[in-house]
C-alpha cells in the first residue's frame, strides 16, 4: 500500500515553527492548513501543547481571545471543549461585554488531543530535537532566515522560521535554595538560540513566573471545604458544530489561607529566591506568588485558595492562588496548616522560573522581525504569559508567514476587530516592562469585542484566509441570518397588551398602557427574550417554526439590549481609523524632524510605526508630536 503521507525531503520545508507549546502548535497548523509544507521542531512530542502551568483555558479576557481564534479558525477552542472537565462563564452578571468563558481541562487529554490533531495534519512533519542556531543570510541586503541547526546536529531549510520558545530559553528554575537548568519541571533548557539571535542584533532581556505545587486527591479531606460546580447549562468555546458542551462536571474547592499559614511561609522569607537577590528576571505583578502576596497586602489575614483537578482519571490537583519558590519543606508545611490539607501529600512542589525574551518592539505587526526577514516571534518568548495569548500570537504569525511566502498582504487585526488585535498592537508598538497578560481593561472597544459575536466580527476573515471550514462557514452563514431575521421579526411583531400583563405582574412591573413592539421589550432590561418568548404563544411559535436555537436568541437579544453602546463605539473606532489610515513611509528618518521632541524622536525611530495611528499609542510620543506629524503626512 502506498505511503499516504509521504515526505519528499527530510531537510527542507517552507517554513519550519521551532516550538510545540500553545504558540508552536496553533502556527504549525495553521501554516499547514493553508498548504506551506511545515516542520514542527520541538524537544519533546510527548509535551505537546502542555499546561505549565494551571490546567484551565479562558477566563477574564483571555476566553475572548480564545473565542476569536475559533472564530479565525484556530484550533484551541475545539480541542478545550474535547477536554473540558468543567465550564463556568465568568462575569454572567454583569454586562454581556464581560462575560468570559473558562473551562477546567483534563490536561493529558489536551495535550494528547493537539498531538494527535497535529499528526493527522496534511503538510505537517514533526522533528524531536532541540533547536540550537539559526542559519540566516547576512550577503548583502537585509539579512534573511534560511534555516535551523539542531543539537542533533541536523540542519534543516526554510524560507521562513517561527520562533515560539516559551519559557525555555536559558530557562533557570528556583525552589528556596536550589536552582536548576530547565525549560519548566522535567524539562531541559533551551540553550543556543538566544546567542545566536543577540549576535544578529536583537536585543533579549529576562522575565520570570512561577507556580504552585500540585497535590494528591487522596490526602485532601474534601469534606471541610467548599465546592465550586461548573454551570448549570454549560457553554462551550468553539462556535463548530464539531463539538459540545460538557455533560458531566468535576468540581474545584475553596479554601483560605490563614494567618497561621502566612507566619509559617514568612519563617522562609529569607530563603526566597524572590526576595534574596536571586531572581533577576521581572515576575508578573498580576499573577503574583503567595509570597509576593504576603508582602503586598501584609494586613489580610486570609487570601483564597482553589483546588483545581487536573484530569478525570488522576489524583493530581492544582492550587490556584499559591504559586511560591520558597524552599519546598516551608511549602509543605504551610499547606498543612490549611483545613482539609492538614495530611496533604504534594507530587512536587511550586518553584519559580527565569527565561529570556525578546522586546516585541523588534517585531511588525506581523509578528515578523525588524530585523531578519521572514523570522517570526510568537508566544512567550515575546514577553507575554498565558496559553491563550501564545495561541492567538502563534496562530497569527503562522498565518502571516504562509502569506508572506504567497506573497500576500500579511492579516492585522487592528483595536476595534478584536482583542487579538489590541495583544499584537500593545507588544509591538508599546512594548513590556512585565509579563503581558490581556485584561478587558486593555481593550478601548469592550462592547464591541464580546466573546459572543467573536464569529461575527471574524469568521468572514477566517474563511477568506482559507482557515474556515467550508461546513463551519456553511454554520455560521446560517446563523447570521437567523439572528438578522429575528431582529426583523422584533422590529415588525406588536405585542398587544393583553399579552405582557402576566409577566408584567410576576416581576411587579407596571403593565404598559399601550401595545409594543417586541424589539422594544426586549430592549427593556426588566424582561428576557426567554421570558418573552415563553409568554408569547404568537413568538414561540415562530422560534419553533424557524428552528431558531438558543445561541441565535442570546445573539438578538445583545445586540438589541445594547444597540446604543455599540453604535456609539463603532462611531468612535470610526473616527480613531482616519489616524489609523495615514502611513508613514518606511525607513522614514524621524531624526531629521526637528519640531519633535527628542524622546519622540528616539521612541518613533525605535518603533518605527507604520501609521499615526501607532505612533500616538507610543508611550513618549505626545499629542504635539502628532500634530507635527500629521502636518508632514496628514491631511
Ligand atoms: C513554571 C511556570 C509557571 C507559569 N505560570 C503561569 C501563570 O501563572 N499564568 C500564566 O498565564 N502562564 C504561566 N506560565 C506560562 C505558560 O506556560 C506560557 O504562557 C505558555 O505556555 C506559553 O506558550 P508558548 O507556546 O509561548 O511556550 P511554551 O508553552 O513554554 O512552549 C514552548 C515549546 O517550545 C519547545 N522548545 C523550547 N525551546 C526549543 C528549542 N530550542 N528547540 C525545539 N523546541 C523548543 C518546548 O519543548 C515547548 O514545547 C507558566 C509557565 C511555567 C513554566
């Protein structure tokens, strides 16, 4: 029988993604996909898309990226909701612009589930192996990336390489006392690639995070603590029809900290890497350790704890909220003082590590480098943490790469189309003075950048690009069109007053003296369309008729309840655009423009943007400096 994938040339791809985390797995699919012959070089193929750190996707922010890489195509979302073990939207009672989706996953399965997807991927080839150099051509013009030299000493060719390291590179590991080599628990560091990259003329600093130990099911009394279901109705992350809610949930426990437990981890204060002047690397303040906590917030005398199930079928348990490098025996003795830990056995415990990254200021929005054509940077190696936001990096560059190759336009998200789009635009035109995670507050256009119209705003994208099924576009044309004929409905259906007299009653509401428009009862806050819908035979009868599911009802219902908001924020991306729309020539010397000052002078040779609109973003560059600007290239 012949081969049915064979492989024409071992040594020779068109783009080769050094890297198998979050950001080396959605690049290498996606440039895959799109039909350039990929290599995928990563150290170790059992770690594929491994959880470092907590065994959960989504949440405030980062749900909504995940949603969008769905929406694009990405494969994060299909492969969450294959492996979830417990699904809560986050923020339900507020605004819908803040509803975030986040989901427990088992975390072998995830990993096991990219593997096996990444296997099955035509023009995908995996190497094991660490990548020690790259080869670039530096002959005359600007240099460009050719290929990667490998500690097995293979060389491998391409035309363009992506970079998604992680937290590997020179990664150095902290537990109290004792440090070690690695690229995270178990894992070997990454050496070879930051020298070589300096030695081109890239600039790399230090960063660092940590994470807490995990422990074993059997040693926790779970009986004393509070349990945390999932949702009732859970949701899922992928908009496909290829996947489905969750049907069996596993419950997280809270616990609290007490003042007992924080004079015992403070007994190892002065062992702490943190503390002592061991770690250099900068940590991030929002993901801060327990010790960090301790010393921050010195007057609480209980911070909360939640343990985290790692899979279905295993014992082992994460502590969300007590990341820590203190020496392991004040560790394991502060947990013990914990109700319901008090015999905990820890598989191993917290440690903190050190990695080198690159200022993604030395990147285009493209997530190529400045420097080296057709390198690309993605993930943490870019000064960000996260799965989610090295997933929507990677897949982001492993999109742009093929296109560069084809010769096309690479894809910019810009501020107002997603939060994928903030990510990028934050790290390339303002930098990171810490590990970059993404918040809601980050974004300008909140209302506009739902988790709920993630589809709407970019599965016409994903599908022009080529990574949209042509079943999920099918799905989605359908359900577009079934929320445009409910709002229709809406607008044309009057509600007599008969009608709404009982629901007015059961929520003590004044019944209306005349009829309505049902587009404006929904808009009302007082009522649900579900509640609506199940007094109004008349409506319900054209939701059944139409086979309109739920997910299209939720879809009218925001878009009505929040018509105001979003037309406003559409005004306001609109008018930011025209900054947006005026380019700078590349290669501009900013130096000669004496009527800026000199910091914005230095900050914009730097950066080197690529429309006003990234220029005023730049941190130092004020609105006179724009005003100069728009002088020179404006209208
Ligand atoms: C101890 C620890 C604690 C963390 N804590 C948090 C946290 O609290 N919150 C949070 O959001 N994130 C945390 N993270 C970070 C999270 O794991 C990363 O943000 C995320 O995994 C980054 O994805 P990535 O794809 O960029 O890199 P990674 O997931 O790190 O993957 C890098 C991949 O590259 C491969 N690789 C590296 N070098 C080479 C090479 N030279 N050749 C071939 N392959 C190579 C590795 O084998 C790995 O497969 C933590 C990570 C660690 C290690």
């Amino acid at each position: 029988m012949a081969a049915q994938h064979p492989n024409k040339d071992l040594y020779t791809y068109d783009i080769i993604v050094i890297g198998a985390g979050h950001a080396g797995c959605e690049a290498a699919a996606a440039a895959a996909r799109l039909g350039s012959r990929t290599l995928l070089l990563t150290m170790d193929m059992q770690k594929m898309a491994a959880m470092s750190c907590n065994p959960a996707v989504g949440g405030v922010a980062k749900g909504q990226i995940v949603r969008e890489i769905d929406a694009l195509g990405g494969r994060m979302g299909v492969i969450t909701d294959r492996s979830t073990i417990q699904f809560r939207m986050l923020n339900r009672s507020k605004g819908a612009a803040m509803w975030s989706p986040r989901a427990q996953c088992d975390k072998e399965l995830f990993s096991r589930l990219w593997r096996k997807e990444l296997e099955n991927e035509n023009n995908l080839y995996i190497w094991q192996d660490a990548a020690t150099d790259l080869v670039v051509d530096t002959e005359g013009g600007k240099p460009r990336v050719k290929g990667v030299k490998t500690r097995m000493g293979v060389e491998f060719r391409a035309e363009a390489i992506i970079l998604t390291a992680g937290t590997f590179l020179t990664g150095l590991m902290h537990c109290g006392e004792q440090s070690a080599e690695g690229g995270r628990a178990a894992d070997a560091a990454s050496k070879g690639i930051t020298e070589s990259l300096v030695a081109l003329g890239f600039e790399a600093g230090r960063m660092k995070t940590g994470t807490p130990a995990r422990i074993d099911a059997r040693s926790i009394d779970f009986s004393v603590m509070e349990e945390q279901a999932g949702d009732a109705e859970p949701s899922k992350f992928s908009f496909s029809v290829d996947t489905q809610a969750v049907k069996e949930q596993k419950p997280c426990y809270l616990v609290y900290t007490s003042v007992e437990v924080h004079d015992h981890l403070r007994t190892g204060f002065d062992r702490s890497p943190l503390f002592n002047g061991t770690i250099h690397g900068i940590g991030p303040r929002y993901c801060p350790s327990i010790e960090d906590k301790l010393r921050t917030f010195a007057e609480k005398e209980q911070h909360q704890l939640f343990l985290e199930p790692e899979g279905w079928d295993t014992n082992e348990y994460y502590i969300n909220g007590f990341s820590s490098s203190l020496p392991q025996e004040i560790q394991l003795a502060a947990l013990r003082k914990i109700r319901g830990l008090e015999g905990v056995h820890i598989y191993r415990p917290g440690y903190a590590i050190e990695y080198d990254y690159f200022p993604p200021t030395q990147l285009r929005h493209s997530l190529e480098t400045k420097l080296v054509e057709n390198l690309y940077f993605a993930g943490q190696v870019n000064g960000t943490t996260g799965y989610e936001e090295a997933a929507a990096q990677g897949l982001m560059a492993g999109i742009n790469a093929h296109r560069k190759l084809q010769g096309s336009e690479p894809i910019v998200l810009k501020r107002d189309e997603a939060y994928i789009g903030v990510l990028i635009d934050d790290l390339v035109t303002k930098g990171v003075d810490e590990p970059y995670r993404m918040f809601t507050s980050r974004a300008e256009y909140r209302i506009l950048l739902r988790q709920d119209n993630a589809d709407l705003r970019l599965t016409p994208l994903g599908h022009e690009i080529g990574l949209v099924t042509e079943k999920n576009w099918a799905n989605f044309v359908e359900k577009k069109s079934l929320v445009e004929s409910l709002i229709s409905f809406a607008h044309d259906h009057s509600v007599r007053i008969s009608e709404i007299e009982s629901v007015s009653k059961s929520k003590n509401l004044e019944a209306p003296t005349q009829g309505k428009k049902l587009y404006a009862l929904i808009a009302r806050n007082e009522f649900s369309f579900a509640e609506l819908i199940e007094a109004l035979p008349r409506v319900k009868k054209f939701i059944e008729a139409n086979n309109i599911t739920a997910e299209v009802i939720e879809q009218a219902e925001i878009q009505i309840k929040y018509r105001g908001y979003i037309e406003r924020e559409k005004l306001l991306a609109e008018k930011l655009h025209r900054l947006e729309n005026i380019t700078i020539p590349e290669g501009f010397d900013f130096m000669q423009m004496n009527a800026l000052t000199i910091e914005a002078r230095q900050k914009l040779t730097k950066i080197r943007p690529q429309t006003i609109g990234q220029a005023s973003r730049i941190p130092g560059v004020s609105p006179a400096d724009i005003n100069v600007l728009l002088i020179k290239f404006g209208r």
